[in-house]
C-alpha cells in the first residue's frame, strides 16, 4: 500500500472499518469500553506503516485500529475480536488486537507501556543481528508519561533500531495539548536524549510516509532511533460516547476542514491519478469488504466459559 | 444480578419509581467530597479530566463550585501526580487523586507504598501524609485485563495504607468523609458496576457530620447456618444468594468488612463462632488474596467453633478477559456463592 | 543463628574447613547463569552495574566472557528495562534483569504485571514472554525499609508469573536453570543474608542440565508433630528450631515450596495430614501473605486432619526498620519459631 | 551561612562529618549500607542551602548528609541517628534524616523518588499563598528516571515554586554520566519542558548559591520551577566500600586536584578572607564539634523493640 492510490485505500479502509465498529457499539452489538476512533488521523498510520517492511514490528496504542489496517490485517477478524469472538484475532481475550505473523502488537491497555516493550524489541532485532526495526505508536499524552523518557534515554544509549512515533492529535482525552506540553513541540524533547526529531504533518499521509522511511533508513543502517512528531486532529471524541463538552463547535467544524482522507482524495484527483468512477469503485470494495467482515463476526461463535482459563502459561 | 448490567458507559435507563429517592453510590461520593471541600479549605483534588470531562461522573461539578486550582485537571503522569499528592500532605494540604481506572495505579505503586504509606514511619513520626486515592475497579463490565481489577489485597498486604471498600451508598459518602478526615493514606476502590446503583438511606445521611469510621464491619443480613463475608458487588450477589436460599432453609449471615485495613477482625470471628461455617467471596484474585486472609484469621482464632473447612471464592488466577462468557467464567456471582453455600451446609 | 550475621557489605571471613567444597549461593546462581548463557546465545542479562562494579558480586565475571552487549549495564532506568525485556522476550530473546534490590522493582511494576504477565493471554497465546528478573530481598542486614522487603506475595496473587524462592546451592542453581529456560516471566527471589551462605551438594550440582523444576516442594526434615512451611531464610531458622525442639521430644517436618507460583500443594497438603498441624512462617508481611495463603489452602483441603488451629509468623505489618534491635522486632526467627511449636504442640 | 567564611565553614563541617561516618562504620559501630559520601561535592549543599530560607523545604537523596549538614541540622542528631539510636532525628528508624522544622525531608530509599513529593511540596507552598519554595536534589543517574521527567513537565505546567538541582558527580553507581546522557547536558533537558535550564560548576559554592538564587528568586516571585545542573566530582566510591575499579587512578586523582574545599580555602586565602590561624581554628572547632556528636551517638540509648511497632500510624 506504498502507492498514493494504496493510502488512500487504506485511510478509507481505517474510516470505515471504524464508523462500522462504532455502529456495532452503538446498536450494543458490542460491550465494553466504547470505541477509540483514529478519525482524521488515519494518514499517521498509512504514511507510517507504508515505510515499513515484512519483519519491521509496529506496537499500537489503545486507538489502534488504524495501524492494524495499515499493516495489512483482515478486517473480518479484527472485527471479530472487537465483537469479542473466539475467530479475533486474540480469541476474544481482548481488543487490542495482535497479529504477530504481521508484526502488530496490540498494546494499549496502559498508555505509554508500549514504549519500552518496542525498545525491546528494537534490542532483539538488533542483537539477533537483523536489520528490522521497530516502531511504536505513542499520544501526545502518553509523551508525559516517564516511560516515554526512559525508552527514549535507553533508546539513545544503545542505538536502537527504533522510530518513537508521537501521534500528536491535540488531545489527551479531555486535556489540550499546549497546556500538557509547555515546549514548543515533542519532536523537541528528542534533544534531550541526543536524538534526532522531526516534526511532520500528520494529516499528509505521503509527508508522514516520508519522515518515517528516512527514520527506517537511519535505522536499519544502524543509526540508531529517531522521533518523529506527526501532528494530526482528533476528529472526534476520545471515545465514540465522549460529547466533547470541552470543545467549541467552531473547532470541530474546523478540524473537519482538515479532513485528512477529504485533503488527500482532492490532492490525487488534481493530480489526475484519481477519477471519480474509480473512487467510487474503491469505496464500493471497501464498502463491501467491511460488510463482510461485520457479517463475520456476527456469525461467528463467541468463546466457550472454559476458553477464559487457556492461554495463560506458555 | 440484573443490577450490574453491562451498561457502564451507555446512558442509564429511567430510575425506577421505588428508587427515586434512593441516593447513587457516584452521587454520594461527589456530595461528600464536595461537603469535605466545602468544610476544609486545605481538601483539593487532582486528576485525569475529573474537571473538564469527569470520568464516571464522580466529581461532576466540583470545578464549578470550587475553581480549577482545587479541582485540578492532570496531564498523563501519574507518578507525577502521586508524588505530588504525597508532596502536598506533607505541606498540609488533603489531596484527593482520581485514577480513571484504579489498575492504572500500576505505574506509581512506589510513590504509594513506598513514599505515601512509609514517610512518617521513617521520619519517626515527623510527618503526617493524608491523602485519598480513588480507585474505580471490579470486572463484569468487558473492560479487559487492565481496567477491571480488584489489587486490594496487595494494600492490605503492603504496611501503613488504609483501605475502603464502599458497598452501598451510605458506605460510599460516610467512608469517604472518613477517607478524607484521616490523616494516613487512604485507598478509596470504588467498584464501576456499582456507581449509578442507588441504596436506601437513613436521614443521617444528609448530615454533613455523618462519618463511618473506618474498622467497622457490617452485618448486610443476620444468619445461623454461615458466614459470608463479601465486598462491593460481592455484598449484593452474596445477599441475593442468601435470600433464594433462605427459601430452601438455609440461614446465612453476610459480613461487610467495608475497610480491609483496618479490618474488623472481631465482627467476622465473631459470626463464624456463631454460624460455624465460612465462606469469603470476592473479585480479588485467590492467591493471597483477601479471601484467603480473611479464611487464615478465622481458623487461627476460630478453629473450634468451624463445623466444616471454610472455603473461598474469587477470580483463580487469571486475567479478566474481554469476551462477556469468559469475564463471567472468572468472577464469582450469586449462583456460585449459593451453590457453594449448599455444598457446605449439606452434610 | 549465627549463619546470618550482618555482614552484608563487610568482606568475608575465612571460610570454615568444612564448608571449603560447598558452593555458596551466590556462585551457584553465578554458574546457572554463566552455563546457561554458554549453552543459549539468545539468553542475555541487563541491570545497574552488573558488568562495571556487580552488586552484590552475583554477575561476577560474566562481562569478561560474554562481553558487553550480553551483560548490559543499564541507566538508572527500570520502567524501561523491565519494558526492553519484556520486548527483547517476544523478539526471540532471553532477558534476564537484576535489580540491586528487589524491592526496586516497585517502580516497574507495571510492566511486569500488567505487560510481562499478561502479553501471551490478551493476545490468545500468539506470544511468549520468557524472561527472569532476579531480585534481592529479606532483612536482617539494617538495610533500610525501601531495601529490606519480601514482597513475593504480590506477585503470587496477580496472574502470570511464576515464582521462585532458592533457599540452598542446590537449588539455587537447578531453581535458575530451571527459570531461563522457562518460556513464561520469573521472578527470582534471592535472600541477601544467604548470599555467601555455602552448602553441601550432590555430583549432580555440576550437571549442566541438572535442572530443579518448579512446583516441587522439599521436605528438608522429616517429623510427626508439625509441619513448618518456610522459605529462604526461614527454612534454615526453621531447621535450627526443628532440632532444639528434637532434643525435648518434638518431631518437625519442614517443607520448603521452593517456588510458590506453581505451588506444590499436595506436598505441603501431604504433609499436615500426616503432622496435624502447621506453622507458616515467612519475612512477608502477613496481611495477605503467603503465610496465611498456606493457612488457607490446608484448611480448606486438610481441615479434619487438623489437631489444632494452624499459625503463621511474619512480619506483623510494619515496615522494616533501620536500627538492629527494631529490626529484630519485626522479623521471625529461629527462637520465634521454636516457641510457636512449643504452644502449638503442648495442649 | 551565607557568607564565603560561612560557606566553608559548611563544607568543612560536611567533609568532617561523612568522614566520621565513615570511620564508624569502618570500626563497625554503624551497619547497614555503607555510607554515601558527599566527599567533593560539598560545594554543591553548601552553595545551595546559602540561597534558602526558613520555610522553604528541601529533599534530599540517598547521598543526604551534605544537605542536612547545609540546612543547619544538629550534628549530634545526625550521627545519632547513623548509629542507629533513638537520640537519632529518626529515632533510628531511617538513617534518611528528615528534620520537618528545618525544613529538610531525608528521602533517597528509592532513587528519583524524592522528586515528584517535591513537586507536591511546591504545589502545597502556592496552594496556601506562600512564597516559600521548595529544591530538590537528585543525581545525573536520578536525572534518567520517569519520575523526574513527569515531575519538571508537572512543574512547568503548574508554574510551581521549585528548583530541580541535579547534583551531577560524573557517576551513576559505575555507570559514567557520558554513557548514560547523549545530551550535551542534563540543563538542557529543560527545554522538554519549556523551563530554565542552567548550568553551573558545582565545585564553586559561591557559583552554585548564584544560580539558585536566581532561580529561588524567580520561583518566590511566582515565575515557577528552574532545572538546575551543578557539575562537580564524587571524590570516592559510590558507597565508602566501592573500590572503583571502573575508575583510573589518574582520574581520581585529577578529581583530588579540583577538591572544592582545597579550591575555595586557597581563593578565601588569596582574597585576604581567611588567615592560616583563623582557618586552624575553624578547623579545631569542627573537630570538637564532631567529635562530640560522635560521643554523644555511642553514649545514646539504642530504641528498644516496642518502637517497632510505633509511628506507622497517624
Ligand atoms: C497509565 C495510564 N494512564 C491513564 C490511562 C487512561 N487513558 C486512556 S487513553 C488516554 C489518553 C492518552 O492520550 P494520548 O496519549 O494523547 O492518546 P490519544 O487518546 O489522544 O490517542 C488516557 C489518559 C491509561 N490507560 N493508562
Ligand atoms: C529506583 C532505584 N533504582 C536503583 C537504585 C540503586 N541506586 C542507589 S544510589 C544509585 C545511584 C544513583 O546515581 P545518581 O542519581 O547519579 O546519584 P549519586 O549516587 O551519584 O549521588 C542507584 C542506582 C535505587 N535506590 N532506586
Ligand atoms: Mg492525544
Ligand atoms: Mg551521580
């Protein structure tokens, strides 16, 4: 999914798969926490991911939805998981999908942990003598959190094959992020631990791709970690029941300007490579391709009681 | 139990007409926080969006009334936070922190047990630290392994924290007011499924004096043939066991510690000499958890009186899973208690 | 007992003629380590100094033959070396970490607890999470209450981590062995007072595949009048109040778990059927300890072979304190011991 | 002490104390961990306390006996409570000595941790419309531990009256400072937060009171936290029983040559501020002082064991 054509693909694929999960929450065809929707950030994780390659391992936050799709995990049992099925990817056990075999870990439950189990990771690649690298996904506010500082001292320390990805979209929760983070920006804080930082535009899903594959290259060629910043707009709650009573309509309505997928659609069809019958026949395909997996996992069997006590040694 | 549907984050559905009158667990501790704050300037609370996108809805309007410098939104640093609480205990304020979801209390244990919980021993006896975390946890609500725990018994385990466990909502605001007024560290576990239930009260309620001191057990529903001592949700479902097994001629007491430390051994040893039988139900994990401790302190000090080997129940040893047959197959409810009380007092 | 004197960071005395062939505790673990490391190229160590000045000389020469990227010193950092195990795990490597202290490990404990232990569940079995973390613990050397703790019972009660506490050469090395290659997260328990400890070993000590697998407890005594369990340090008070008592007619067994997570509850079950009776004794602090979780589990399973209530020592519930005599105060000992199975035994 | 003869006269007492110490412990009068010395980094405390005040509060690592020695804390408690005696500020339940009316809170069990109460401290000194402040110390290896970055960028955002004094003695344990920070300097790590950084010889006593005076100026007059670095040099081990074989010999002896307290007597010597006799003296008097706070721990009763159980509980 490294063409234009692909991200698009891709940022409608993160879209829809998502409204259809919100919906599924919505009509209480799902339980538990509500869905953590990526809208208007889907160009973080399909520029990111597009600079990627099989072997590279990605570790997703608790909105991590986007990532998986760009990695290029079957919608249908994804959908299963969140559907709590035995099909998910995690056998229901949770919704923070895993697909090892496509080098997604499914993180999230506790902000900022991610970060130094990619470390980790970046460790095993390195020692093992591979030239893949690791990159994981952290908030703008998971970036006050002292792991994030840790893992990035450790990071620097060791040359890591590692890229510190801040996905900065303006919000922790309820929290803006200028009164959390008095600096001018997160990709600045990488100074402190003598690495580098860029600070790239999270809505351009091609900027995104680009400042992640020069951090993939500097890994892989043993330079060690970088951070990069990609500022992006939470389009809408923190969670898909959150009203958002800390937000003025005016923002909202402004952020939705912004629209990553709308920017980027208009971008490739002024530049003749979209035409209006082959986006509709790309979101026809989508269309149906998450029909079916919601389809999937309604059908699908939900786990036996027994199931809840497997899995937990190895 | 229909009451602790899987329905936390929806919009709650109408009040039942019998229980309009009835305070809310979450109501009651946002009105004793708010009469704490309101009788003790030095009280002030920190936490994630608890004033610009209350999570739960406990502390709803304490922004409003008392200003962003007592009601003070955090950014995603909770060792910060503890520490900053610890911090200002020992500068003579009363902090209260909020976790969103009390298992996250896994990033700062240290600021809590070994800072919190240890500076005024080490100081010898220099320094006071009062200071109030609330914790929401409990399962049953598809949360997932790392918001749905039940950590108590490591508190209990770990020297020089107190902690309150409220079932009802006369617990919930006159625990909390304790909570407050203490002047040692105080966990505050405030189980999800329980805050929109809603709980007859007596008219001390209203009193803004109205304290339940900490240590204190209560006796939920008297009984001859076993004890059961149970917690927060556990309470209700170990209640509604003993109501469908009255009607089967089974007689069972249900203890409410309401504070593990201190606990109010006297109490639990005292119904096990009167019933003889014991059961300790809860949604801690089994090893070492509070289940067993509370089965070790009977059987030390009320071996002669037990007509058969107490038992316990709890999640045995696993994550809470997400899917809801799996979260149901860990955690006990009123059919297990009931059953296992049937086994113990069948002969 | 004199064997553990205070002499923690004081250079070693002669040792005793007779224990010239007895590995200490400390090389044993050492050997483990080094074997291991010999036999798997994936299996790689990390913590505070363990090449540059090893704490308390465990990691001693392993620098010089496996080199610096296999023997990593590390900042002062745990959040993110606990994490880089856990990570360095799933990519095919064998971590293991030391803490200086174990009692450290307060600041990372999430990510043992809630990532380390949980990984392999939540994803559906798609990882494995093999790593050890080696923590000193225990009393008794006036270090101090941030670095004096024995807080195994933690990590018995939450899921997913296995548990492993050495109390002899023997075991310390076949415990270790047996703990990297284990495909699961270990904690690994090392007293400091035994550290120097030297004990007598069968040929198979040199086995480098003489592994001790877990779950099995030993019986370090054969007796009739009571069982002790105990761990570490205890099992050595234990053994010392056993034979004092020997010579007034009291017959001790002493049943050592050796790891509580598996614990070998049929041994320790086996064994009060046989005695009748049973004394936990443990440094951890009992409120939910491991102490009472034994108390627990023989009464349920075991109660009609009781002949009298079931005990545990440990420390009462207070932070270990600095100045010797204090320390004294709160720590079980081998005179403490003797006198609990005196009462216990005497009708 | 705020005076240059005052500042030494600190510093001596600080180097005679430690040294007593360790002494102590070397004739096994005193268990436990070895002692922590602050030996050459006097400079740092001494400079430090000179810019504080009554009512403002310092927090000490496990390296603490220079401050408390700084705030004007009773040697004979001090030592008392190192020997472990209830005559101890702690009644010989920590040999971290706290005394609350001077304002020092003995910490440093756990490395870091010191930080984040600091904070607190500061944030309860604002809250009740003080102007007191609130420093806290903590080493080059503290400086790489979650705790102290959550702490500054808390501090930042709250404008709190706090000064984050990294004492930098080149050393974590073995670990050199060079290996563990990429940054060009901990100071620098200021900018993450958006705070004052400054950086400052720590072996001048006189440099160290400017720049925390500044930086208690700017807190007092509510302009909030500044993030101090003071370089100096551990002259010994990191505990009095650390042979240091990671440490050249020529590296510590240049150390010795840069002995604050050699350097400072010379330059009050060259300005005319202290006579060979006067400073005999001053010595004679710390002598006598110290040796009577010696005397007076081993003539001090040990607790007895009921203490145990006393002072958990408010
Ligand atoms: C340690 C911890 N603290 C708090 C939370 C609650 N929490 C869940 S998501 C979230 C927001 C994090 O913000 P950010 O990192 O910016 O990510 P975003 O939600 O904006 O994608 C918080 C605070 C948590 N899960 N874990
Ligand atoms: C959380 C934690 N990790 C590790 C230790 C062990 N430890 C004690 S002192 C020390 C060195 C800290 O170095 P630095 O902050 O530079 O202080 P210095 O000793 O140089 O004064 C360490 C690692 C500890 N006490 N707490
Ligand atoms: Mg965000
Ligand atoms: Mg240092």
């Amino acid at each position: 999914m490294r063409t234009e054509i692909g991200l698009l693909r891709t940022m409608l694929l993160i879209r829809r798969l998502e409204a259809a999960w919100a919906e599924a929450y919505a009509r209480d065809e799902i339980g538990g926490i509500p869905p953590a929707l990526s809208t208007g950030q889907e160009a973080v994780s399909a520029g990111a991911c597009a600079a990627l390659e099989p072997g590279d391992v990605v570790f997703t936050t608790h909105r991590g939805q986007a990532p998986q799709v760009a990695r290029g995990l079957d919608p249908t049992r994804i959908m299963a998981e969140l559907y709590g099925r035995r099909t998910g990817y995690n056998k229901g056990k949770s919704y923070h999908v895993t697909d090892v075999s496509r080098g997604v870990i499914g993180m999230g439950g506790i902000v900022a942990a991610q970060v130094p189990v990619a470390a980790g990771m970046a460790l095993a690649q390195k020692l093992r003598g591979t030239d893949r690298v690791s990159l994981v996904f952290f908030g703008d506010g998971a970036a006050n959190e002292g792991a994030v500082h840790e893992s990035a001292n450790l990071a620097a320390m060791w040359t890591l094959p590692l890229i510190l990805l801040c996905e900065n979209n303006g919000y922790c929760i309820s929290q803006p992020v200028a009164v959390a983070v008095k600096a001018a920006s997160i990709a600045d804080r990488a100074a402190a631990y003598g690495l580098p930082g860029a600070l790239v535009d999270g809505n351009d899903p091609l900027a995104v791709r680009d400042a992640v594959a020069a951090a993939v290259a500097r890994a892989r060629a043993g330079g060690g970690t970088t951070l990069v910043e990609a500022r992006t707009v939470r389009l809408g709650g923190h969670l898909a029941h959150d009203p958002q009573h800390y937000r003025s309509r005016e923002e909202i309505a402004a952020a939705w300007e912004a629209c990553p997928i709308k920017r980027f659609r208009a971008r490739l069809a002024a530049a003749g490579l979209l035409t209006e019958e082959a986006s509709a026949r790309m979101e026809a395909e989508i269309e149906a391709e998450i029909a079916a997996a919601v389809e999937f996992a309604r059908q699908s069997p939900v786990p036996e009681p027994r199931e809840a006590f497997e899995d937990l040694w190895a | 139990m229909s009451r602790f549907d899987r329905k936390l984050f929806r919009p709650g559905g109408a009040v039942k007409p019998e229980e309009r009158e009835w305070p809310s667990i979450r109501g009651a501790i946002n009105e004793a926080m708010r009469e704490e704050m309101r009788r003790d300037p030095t009280v002030f609370q920190m936490g994630e969006d608890i004033a610009g996108a209350p999570p739960f809805g406990v502390t709803t309007g304490l922004a409003a009334e008392f200003g962003l410098e007592r009601v003070r939104d955090t950014p995603c640093s909770e060792v910060a936070v503890v520490g900053a609480a610890v911090g200002a205990a020992l500068g003579g304020m009363r902090p209260i922190v909020e976790f969103q979801f009390g298992d996250f209390l896994s990033v700062a244990i240290d600021q809590l047990t070994h800072q919190a919980a240890l500076l005024r021993y080490l100081t010898g006896g220099q320094v006071r630290v009062p200071l109030v975390i609330r914790l929401p946890c409990g399962g049953g609500q598809g949360t997932g392994a790392q918001h749905a725990q039940s950590l108590y018994s490591w508190f209990a385990h770990a020297p020089g924290i107190k902690v309150a466990l409220p079932a009802t909502s006369l617990d919930a605001k006159g625990l909390m007011k304790a909570a407050i007024r203490d002047d040692n560290p105080v966990l505050f576990f405030e189980h999800k499924a329980l805050y929109r239930t809603r709980w007859p009260v007596p008219p001390e309620f209203q009193d803004p004096d109205h304290v339940i001191p900490f240590g204190r057990a209560a006796i939920r529903r008297a009984g001859d043939d076993l004890t059961v001592v149970a917690t927060l949700t556990m309470v209700h479902h170990a209640l509604a066991a003993a109501e469908a097994l009255a009607a089967e001629g089974i007689s069972v007491e249900v203890v409410d510690p309401r504070t593990l430390v201190p606990l109010d051994r006297e109490t639990i040893v005292g119904s096990v000499r009167k019933t003889g039988r014991l059961l300790a139900v809860d949604e801690a994990y089994l090893t070492c958890g509070i289940q067993g401790e509370i089965l070790a302190l009977v059987t030390e000090r009320a071996f002669g009186a037990l007509k058969a080997p107490p038992r316990r129940l709890g999640n045995p040893g696993v994550p809470v899973p997400f899917a809801p047959p799996l979260e149901d197959a860990v955690l006990p409810d009123a059919g297990r208690i009931a059953a296992a009380i049937r086994a113990m007092v069948t002969p």
